[in-house]
C-alpha cells in the first residue's frame, strides 16, 4: 500500500460553514475495478481535510490486489476525527460500495453515521435551467471554468490498474493518482454551484423597474451573492451579477380575454362576443344571448400585458383562450410600489425556471 499526502492553498470560494463544520469535514472519492463490490475491487481512496488556510489531501492506493483491507483500514482510522462527507454523487457509489466492503472484511465502517453531502444530489435539478448538456463531475468543472490534466475517465483507469500491477510502471501511477486528485480538487470547484442553490433560494428585494420598448425590466437584490455572471435568455430574461439579479419580461401588445369563475351566473352574447352578468342579460332578446360555460363566460379586453405564474394576490387573470396555459395581467393594473408583490413575481419565475424546487 502507498500513502501519499500533499498540501494545497486554500482557495474554496464556497462558504462552506454554510452546510457544514470545515474542521470536520472530508471530501472524498474512490476509484475501482467495477461497479459492484463484490466482483470487483478497490484500488484506491483520496480524500481533503481543511485546516485553516490549507487543504490537506491523502490517497491510499493498492500496489496489489491483497492491498484492498489496508486502504480500507487506513482510510477508516484517518477518517474516525470528522463527522461529515462531502462527495459527488457518492450516495449511490461511493458510500454503497465501500460500505459492502467493509461488510466482506468485518471492518468497522464509522461512516455509517456521518452527515453526507452529495453535490450532485443538491445541484442535478439545475441541467436544464442552465442548460447543461450533461450532470457529471468533469462537464460542470468546465462550466465553472476549471479544466483537467487528466484526459481519462475511471473506467479506461481500470485496464491501467491492472497493467501497474503487473509492471509497475511509475508513468501508469502517475496517471491513476492524477484522475484521483483532479476529482477531488475539482470536487473544490463544484461545491461552489451550491452558491447557486443559495442565490435562488435568497430572500429577493425589489428595488426598480423601467420599461424598455417591448420589454419590462425588474430589478433585484438578494441577501445573497453569486460569483458567477449568469444570463439564462429565454422568453424571459434573467441576469445575474454579485447580489444583484434583472428579470426581463416581454410586454405583450394584444387581445385577451378574463374567464369568469361563477360562469353559471353570465349571459354570452352572440353577435358582441362576450358575457354580462345575467342581472343585466335578462333585458336581451333570448335570439341574440344562451347561457355562458366556462368557455365563453369572458370579457375581451385590449391592452399590454406580462406574463405572470401564479394567480395569488392577482387581482384579474387572462388568456388568449380557455384552456391556455399561459396567464397574463393587464400591465396598467400593476402597483409599481407593491413591493411584496414582485418580490413573490421574482420567485414565481425561478420556479417556473425550475432554478427554484417546487
């Protein structure tokens, strides 16, 4: 077995205070053969502590298949003084796998009741909002702007495992130890998109809005900061920058109509093409009104509209037809100084966004 330790700076941008006590706190990642414990092996564990200003980080790694129970021992023993996991989707491998091991050699495992924390878990919801093309580890270390040395993946690893066994070779080592640290280090780099989670799940304070053409801009600002600029350009604009976030809302030029709830109590009238209220509509000739459904119980009404996604606090909703899913309102009925009403807008679109759990 080889031990191997090396010191880095300090340079997580992340708070991590925030989900976890530092001091107490490993990052880490192992590498293996396969996919199932049990025919397959573990040939290598890395791990990084924090302290202070430094990142301290160790690998144990097997010289020989046999190596497999004293990487798992020394990797226990190291970690008996912290009490939280951080890992990268390590819920589903890397926790399940070394658990079984520990289960094969009758090892103590006091793992079992650490706090895990799997970025993945906490930042999959993400890929489409920010239209990421793919979830895993190295994709989003390039999209925070972070690239490797490493140019191989842990299952083209596995054949030079095998072939460092029988040779080795110093040159393979390097190789098997470099994907290891870059996945830890880079893991550094992820844990930084919980800045992310943070942002959207902020308290948000809106502080302006001005209209530009055909656009309505709303401006923000949260109790959190983003360290990343951030444009997600759809239908609906949203910038991000430090503490600060601009939603963009097209303004729509056109006709709508406003479904009545209490449909049964309205009139449609044929030839003008909208209902009124049946205490009004008993004074028109039965050949030119029929009782109002639920599709034909509206006003139509022309005006400039913004697209909203929840019908709380809304004094009137409409829609281009009945069953349209998108809802509009009247922009010259919105209260400009309501603040808590576009606060709860801002929210509304992240969560339309899916950048916001429902």
């Amino acid at each position: 077995m080889k031990e191997i330790i090396k010191n880095f700076p300090n340079n997580i941008k992340y708070n991590l205070s925030k989900i976890c006590e530092p001091k107490k706190t490993l990052f880490f990642d192992i590498e293996t053969t396969g996919l199932s414990p049990k025919n397959s092996n573990l040939y290598l564990i890395g791990c990084i502590s924090i302290v202070e200003d430094k990142i301290i980080f160790k690998q144990w790694f097997s010289e020989s298949l046999s190596d497999e129970t004293a990487i798992l021992q020394a990797f226990y023993e190291y970690a008996g003084s912290f009490d939280t996991l951080i890992h990268f989707n390590g819920d589903n491998f890397d926790l399940p796998y070394i658990k079984e091991c520990a289960k094969q050699y009758y090892l103590f495992n006091p793992l079992e009741n650490y706090k895990s924390i799997d970025i993945y878990k906490k930042i999959r919801h993400l890929k489409k909002p920010l239209l990421l093309t793919r979830m895993n580890q190295k994709s989003l270390e390039e999209y925070l702007g972070l690239y490797r040395n490493d140019m191989y993946d842990g299952g083209t690893l596995i054949k030079f495992y095998y072939e460092y066994v029988e040779s080795k070779n110093q040159n393979i080592l390097n190789v098997l130890l470099l994907h290891n640290e870059e996945d830890l280090l880079g893991m550094l780099k992820v844990v930084e998109m919980l800045s992310f989670i943070d942002f959207f799940n902020s308290s948000f304070t809106f502080i302006n809005s001005f209209r530009e053409e055909n656009v309505l801009h709303l401006d923000y600002i949260s109790n959190e900061t983003l360290n990343y600029n951030l444009l997600l350009n759809e239908e609906v604009c949203i910038e991000i920058s430090d503490n600060r976030m601009r939603i963009s809302v097209p303004i729509l030029k056109d006709e709508l109509k406003y479904f009545f709830e209490n449909y049964k109590d309205y009139y449609y009238l044929i030839i003008e093409d909208y209902a009124i209220h049946k205490s009004i509509g008993e004074f028109v000739d039965k050949s030119v009104k029929k009782k109002a459904t639920k599709q034909t119980a509206y006003i139509k009404q022309i005006s400039e509209y913004i697209q909203c996604y929840n019908s709380q606090h809304i004094g009137e909703i409409f829609r281009k037809d009945y069953k349209s899913k998108e809802k509009y309102m009247n922009l010259a009925k919105i209260d400009f100084s309501n603040k808590d009403f576009f606060n709860e807008y801002a929210v509304e679109v992240l969560k339309q966004f899916k950048l916001l759990k429902q």
